[in-house]
C-alpha cells in the first residue's frame, strides 16, 4: 500500500500496511483456547455477508459472535432461495471486472466444499444450471475461460426460445438457496449465533466499543457492520452512500418448451429443479421458473406486491422474445390472495447498493477526519501535503453487496478478513483494497469539485 494516495493508506496495525510475520499473532491463534479479547470480534448482520466473513474468520482460528435483529439468518436481502451465481465480465476487463471473476470462483469453491460436507437427505445448496448473458453485441469482448461466445443460432438452439440476441455463455453459473447457504456457514464451533437482537447504536467507551440493543449491551474490541440496509442507520454511516433498492422475485410453473439453462436478460429466467410425487406416489421431476428480479429505487418496503409479478412476467415474456406466454398469469385481479394462481410464489427483499455497484469493505474511515483534512482535493495540491488517512480503530464494514451479493461476498470477506487479522494478502488485493475502499465515493466527491465552475 506504499503507493496509496494518503487517504487510502490503511492503519499501521493494519496486515495489509505491516510485513508479514511468520509468527501467528495473538489475534490469529487457531486453539480453542483463545483469550477473552480475541473472543470479542462481533459481526452485526446474519446476512450473507455477516455469515460469509463470520465463516472466514471462524476457519482462520478466530472466534466470532454474530448478531442479528431477526430470529434466523438470511432474514432480510439474502432470503432468496434461487440467486443466481455468475461472474459480472464487463468488455474492458477491468479491476472490477476482474474482482467479479475471482469473487465467482472463490463462492463456487466454497459452495462445493459446503455441499460436499452438508448431511444427505438436506436441502442442496446449489444447483448448475449455466447461464446465457443476452448481449446485443458481444463479438466485442474478449475471450474468458469463464464464458464462450454463443450466436444467435446457437443461443435459439440452447434455449428452445426464439431469441433476439446471441451473447456469452456462463457453463458454470448456479442458483443458490442463500438461506440453506448462510445456515451452514454459521455452524462453527468457533461462531456463536445469537439471534433476536436489534442493535441501535454502537459508541467507543474506554478502548471498546459498546454495541448498544434494544435487550443485551456487547462489549468487543473489533466490530464488523454487516447489517445491509441497516448500516445507513448508525451514526455517520451515510458518508458510505448505501441506496436502498427494493426487488421482488416471482416463481411460477415452467411453460413448455422447459429451460436448460438461465437466461439473463433485464430480467433472469432461472429454470428450477424441483421434485414432486405424482398419484402413484412416484417422485417426477418437474420445472419451475424463478424470474428475477424487480429494482425500484424509490421503495424500501419488503413486502410482495402483484404489479411486481406482473412486471416479472412481462420481462422474462421480453427476454424470451416470446410474447403472451404469461398472459393468464398477467391478468389483473385486486385480490392479492387470488391474483395470479399460476404464480406459484414471490419474495420480497431490499438489497443495500453502492454508485458503482462494488461493496464497501475496509476500516471504518474516520469521516471527521476525512472531512477536515480531503474537503479540497480538487485544488490538485500534491498528496505530500496531505496527512495519513485516520480510521475508527477496530471498526469495519462489509456492506452494498447490492444484486451481485453471491459473486462478491466470499472474495470480500476474505479481503476484510486478512485487515482484521493483520495478514498481506499481496499486491492484487491492494489494488482491491482500494477499489472497494468505504471513503472512495467521499473522495471522488472532493476530487469532482474541481469541474464546479467557480462563481464570477
Ligand atoms: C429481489 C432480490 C434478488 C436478488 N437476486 C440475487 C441474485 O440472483 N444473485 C446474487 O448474487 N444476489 C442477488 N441479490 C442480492 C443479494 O441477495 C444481496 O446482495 C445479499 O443477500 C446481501 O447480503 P447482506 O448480508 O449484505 O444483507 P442482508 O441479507 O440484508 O443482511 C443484513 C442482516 O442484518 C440484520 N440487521 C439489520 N439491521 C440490524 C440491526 N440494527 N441490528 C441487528 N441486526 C440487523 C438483518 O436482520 C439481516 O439479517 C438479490 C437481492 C434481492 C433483494
């Protein structure tokens, strides 16, 4: 991080700042006998970024305490039992592009660890489906293991839908039961899980943070926001710039010809596995589609409504460039509990977003600090003159995983996790570091004065 602009450089406890040592440190011990302090490393949210960094911490020997408001995990934005999981490959390949990649293979590994160690007869994490990105064009990017190029033709023939557009073809794409998925990170022996706890505030008291809820008060040395939306309500937390947008999926019996694959349009057509019994009891496998999902900016309300469904509908009729498909599901009926009885069912959540659709993921920055000493970036006075960049000590957040939460969560936990315990993880992550660094929209907000005509 030597090269880090001053407001970018991290703390000098921090790993990412230090040389490594070949010595494990007191924060790191992997016994079970760790000591009172290094137990209070307490996670806000049982989302799937709280339960994504709880388990990454948890199988590096730290001890974890995870809080949530709700009586389970995935209570909130990672209640989705279908997401997809695909890379986000953009044509110039850049950071974020390449952050999307790796964040898609490291979640697809843990998930096959998980599968391979969950219990017969569970429910499955995941399933492969493979997913076809519709492009108008996509002779112009580059080639990528992670994809093929798919024609027209070929994209019709892979569907069995009369497509308007070819585009790339993600083989290893699936979907996700995120709450099965946070369940199973959670069971650790090193993670203790405690529900039903509403965290309001969170305030320094001599050298600790106070973690203040409506029943218990915490103490802990090191405390990770990872409350989703719910980060914006503490104090000085909207510098993060965290935009509710509320979604809703809509699931419903698959029209023949069935999917094989998922297709990504403005929508997501995921093309379910299900088992069901027919009359002599005999188990058939049957389809159903999860079309995915609305995005409305203007709504922080998690509850399911039928315009939702319907635009759900009209969406996947769009990028299956088929129309009247959904015709009897469509049609209008103000009886909520009668609307669409093709509709087998729908969610509801809100998803925690960022300007520019990557997580926040560090140490706390010191907003005070920042705005005293960056508010005038945009005069272009040389970095030297600017002093090191100061953070609230053992404060951290992972959070605007935004609609992409299962390709980013994993690489970013990692990331925030080798920060907490004071690992490198080596030049390619600094550079990620930075990317996903919590006062980067306050600083391109100083820096993008200076295009402000000036008055007279
Ligand atoms: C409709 C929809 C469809 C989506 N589809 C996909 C998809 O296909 N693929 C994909 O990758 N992503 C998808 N996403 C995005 C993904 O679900 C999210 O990015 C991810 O789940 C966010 O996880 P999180 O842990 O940050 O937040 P959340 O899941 O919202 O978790 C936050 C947790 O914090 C708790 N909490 C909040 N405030 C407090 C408090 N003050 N005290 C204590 N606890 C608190 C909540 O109860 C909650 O459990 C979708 C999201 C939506 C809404």
């Amino acid at each position: 991080m030597s090269d880090s602009p001053p407001w970018f450089k991290l703390p000098t406890h921090s790993g990412l700042a230090q040389p490594v040592s070949n010595e494990p440190s007191t924060n790191t011990s992997t016994t079970d006998n760790d000591s009172a302090s290094d137990k209070a490393l307490v996670i806000i949210g049982a989302g799937l970024a709280g339960c994504a960094l709880a388990h990454t911490l948890a199988s590096k020997g730290q001890r974890v305490t995870v809080l949530d408001s709700a009586s389970e995990a995935a209570s909130a934005a990672s209640g989705n039992t279908a997401a997809l999981l695909r890379p986000h490959i953009t044509r110039e390949g850049n950071l974020a592009s390449r952050f999307s990649a790796s964040g898609f293979l490291e979640t697809l590994s843990v998930l096959k660890t998980l599968e391979a160690s969950n219990k017969p007869g569970k429910r499955p994490v995941f399933h492969t489906c493979g997913a076809l990105h519709l492009l108008e064009r996509s002779d112009d990017y580059p080639e990528h293991p992670l994809y093929r190029h798919v024609s027209k033709q070929s994209a019709r023939t892979l569907t069995g839908y009369p497509l308007a557009t070819g585009g790339l073809y993600y083989p290893d794409a699936c979907y996700v039961n995120v709450p099965v998925l946070c369940q199973l990170l959670l069971q650790h022996p090193r993670i203790d899980f405690i529900t039903g706890i509403q965290v309001h505030s969170i305030d320094r008291v001599a050298n600790q943070w106070q973690i203040n809820s409506d029943k218990t008060n915490y103490q802990a040395s090191r405390v990770v926001l990872a409350n989703g939306t719910g980060i914006s309500s503490f104090n000085a937390m909207q510098e993060l710039t965290l935009q509710p947008v509320r979604g809703q999926t809509t699931r419903i019996e698959a029209p023949c010809p069935k999917l094989t694959v998922a297709v990504c349009g403005s929508h997501t057509v995921i093309p379910l596995q299900t088992d069901s019994k027919d009359q002599s009891q005999q188990l058939q496998q049957t389809q159903q589609w999860q079309i995915s999902a609305t995005y409305d900016r203007q709504s922080s309300n998690a509850t399911t409504d039928h315009a939702d469904d319907v635009a759900n509908l009209t969406a996947a009729e769009q990028s299956l460039n088929s129309k009247d498909v959904f015709t009897a599901a469509k049609r209008t009926n103000t009886d909520p509990t009668t609307a669409c009885s093709d509709i087998e069912s729908h969610w509801a959540g809100v998803r925690a977003t960022t300007p520019d659709r990557l997580p926040v993921v560090g140490h706390l920055p010191d907003f005070t600090f920042y705005h005293m000493h960056y508010h005038d970036l945009h005069h272009g006075k040389p970095e030297a003159l600017y002093p090191d960049a100061q953070y609230q000590p053992g404060l951290y957040v992972l959070g605007g995983l935004g609609s992409r939460g299962l390709s980013v969560a994993f690489i970013a936990a990692r990331l925030l996790a080798a920060q907490i315990l004071g690992k490198n993880t080596g030049s390619t992550d600094d550079s990620l570091y930075t990317l996903l660094h919590p006062a980067r929209f306050l600083i391109r907000r100083s820096k993008r004065r200076l295009s402000t005509p000036r008055p007279g």
